[in-house]
C-alpha cells in the first residue's frame, strides 16, 4: 500500500473541510484548559477547562482518520491510483518475498515490479502481497501457492500462469490478459476482474464471493476451456 494515493475529488473536498473544523475547534477549546490549570483561576472555570480538554482529546480522537492522508484502498474494488514513478535499480524485477505478513500487505518498501518481464519464472510459495504488478509481463509464471494479497496488478499479460493454491484476494486485475491462466483452489474473495480477458481460464475450486462471482459471470471472455486442465471455463467458475 505505500506509495499508492486513491484519486476521489468528492471525498478529498469532504476531508478537507472536516480536517478544518477539526482544527479549528481543537485550537478554540485549547486555551481554556489552558486557563483553567493556572492557580489564580476559580474552580468553576478550572472545571470548564478540564472539560474542554474532555471535548478536545475526544474531538482529537474522532478527526485523527481525517488528519492524516488518504491512504490508498488496496481493496480490489478501488477505481484509481495514483502511482509513483518507477525508481529503476539493480535486480529491481525480480521476485522477493516479504517476511511481514500478507494479512496486511504490509512491506518496509515499495514493491514496484512494473514494466517488468518475468515470463516463466516462479514465484512459488512467495508472498507477494501489496505488491505493484501492473503494466509488465507474467506470461506462464508459476504462482503456485503464492501470497498475493492487495497486489495491484492492472493491465498486465498473465496469459497461462499458475496461480494454484494462492491465495488473491482483494487484488486488481483489472484490463489484465488471464487467457489460460488456473485459478485453482485459490482464494478470490474482493479481487476485481473488470475489463480482464478471461478466456480458458481455469476457476476450478476457487473461493469467490456471490457479489464478485456476479461480476465475473457478466464478463463476455468468460469461455473456452482451460488447455492444460481441460476445464470448461465457465463452468469452472460457476456461472
């Protein structure tokens, strides 16, 4: 998720006002609890200044979501992001697994794999959660049992990869090509197909949620049959 900022107007104003009022009330209610610790003060107004501290750290504790930046939603569901430029290093496409857990896809860096060609190669067993895989190459890669929780993997070739026991959720393959790609027995819940090729895609024992499988039943490549399992596409999925 680092890196990545989630592009809605209409919210951003919404938090820009309440981020204001938050402010603005925080720094009026301040100088009375302020006022009221000093000694000279009578009890009644120091009982008025540990109020306000009350209504503040309270005020404080409510606005402090919207004080912060925007995170990005690495949902599968999320429309847009905004993403850095690609910082080009030595053995930068390359796979590497983070050790932090995927449940958050948390990671101590960006994991940019962008315009990067990673054609037959594996990633078995890796956990590559929250990573950024779109606009690059995965065509017969092998995934199998891989961890790829809130990966952001828009308009990329995954054309006959292996994604078996892996588990997908809450990742965006939205525009990418899955032609022939196997799903198998792997966890699909909140990923976004939209607009992806989903030709001989092979779904088989796919855990899929009823609102996602609905999206993925309207998707007009859903046919064929996958040409190394043999499976029938949409049956597969369940539609």
């Amino acid at each position: 998720r680092s890196g990545l900022v989630r592009e809605d107007t209409s919210v951003g104003l919404k938090v820009m006002f309440f981020r204001g009022c938050c402010r603005g009330v925080f720094w009026v209610v301040l100088p009375l609890f302020v006022e009221g610790l000093h000694p000279s003060v009578s009890s009644k107004r120091s009982f008025l200044g540990k109020a306000a501290l009350e209504a503040a750290t309270t005020l404080t504790l409510l606005c402090a979501p919207l004080v912060a930046p925007l995170a990005a939603e690495a949902d599968g569901q999320t429309s847009k992001f905004s993403l850095p430029p690609i910082q080009e290093s030595p053995g930068r496409c390359a796979f590497k697994s983070s050790a932090m857990g995927q449940a958050n896809a948390a990671r101590d860096k960006l994991y940019d794999l962008r315009l990067c060609d990673m054609s037959g190669k594996a990633a078995e067993g890796f956990d590559l959660s929250g990573a950024i895989l779109s606009d690059a190459t995965f065509e017969k890669t092998n995934f199998k049992e891989a961890k790829l929780s809130k990966a952001y993997a828009r308009n990329s070739n995954f054309k006959l990869s292996d994604f078996t026991n892996a588990v997908a959720d809450r990742v965006t393959f939205d525009g990418s090509d899955l032609k022939g790609a196997i799903f198998q027995n792997s966890v699909l819940t909140g990923t976004s197909f939209d607009g992806s090729d989903l030709q001989d895609v092979d779904f088989s024992e796919a855990f899929i949620g009823d609102f996602d499988l609905r999206k993925i039943c309207k998707n007009p490549t859903l046919k064929g049959e996958n040409p190394k399992t043999g499976m029938p596409t949409r049956e597969s999925a369940g539609c």
